[in-house]
C-alpha cells in the first residue's frame, strides 16, 4: 500500500508544547483551529498520530486523506474512464 498524506485538524491553537510534540509535521494555525499535514506509511501510523493528538488532551474534528499529485488522479481517471467504456454481455 503506498503512503498517503493526511490533514488532521484539532480545536484550539497549538501551543509551543504542541508544536514541539509534532515537529515531524506541517503544521498550520488558525484562530480557533489547528491542522496537521504529514505523509504516512500505512493505517498503523495514522493510529499512532491520532493517539498522540489524544494524549495532548486535544479534540480531533477531521481527519482526511490529501489528494495525491495530479498526474496520478489523471491516471486514476484514465483507468475508470477505459472500464466505464467496456460494455457487458
């Protein structure tokens, strides 16, 4: 399974102690949110960052798979387009 990158948005602002925790992320500031950008290997390390946020005490409002580049979603699109034409007996 190849790596996804996931948007993980939390309540509230991270703090410096926040930020420190997820230094291995991207990591954007709202006024009244706070989200995380990362590239992960597999559902096993998305685990271990959604532990981490709830370790923090923060309160997890999304969690979402970033689109890959676009000249994958073309390829992705070519393929389903190529099935979509093929007709049935």
């Amino acid at each position: 399974m190849p790596s996804r990158t996931y948007e993980i948005t939390f309540v509230g602002q991270a703090d410096t102690v926040a930020r420190a925790e997820f230094d291995d992320c991207e990591v954007s500031v709202g006024p009244d949110i706070s989200t995380l950008l990362r590239e992960l290997p597999d559902q096993g390390a998305l685990h271990w960052l959604i532990k981490r946020i709830a370790d923090l005490g923060l309160e997890l409002i999304d969690v979402s798979v970033v689109a890959p580049p676009a000249d994958v979603r073309h390829e992705t699109s070519s393929c389903q387009q190529l099935d979509s034409g093929q007709q049935t007996d």
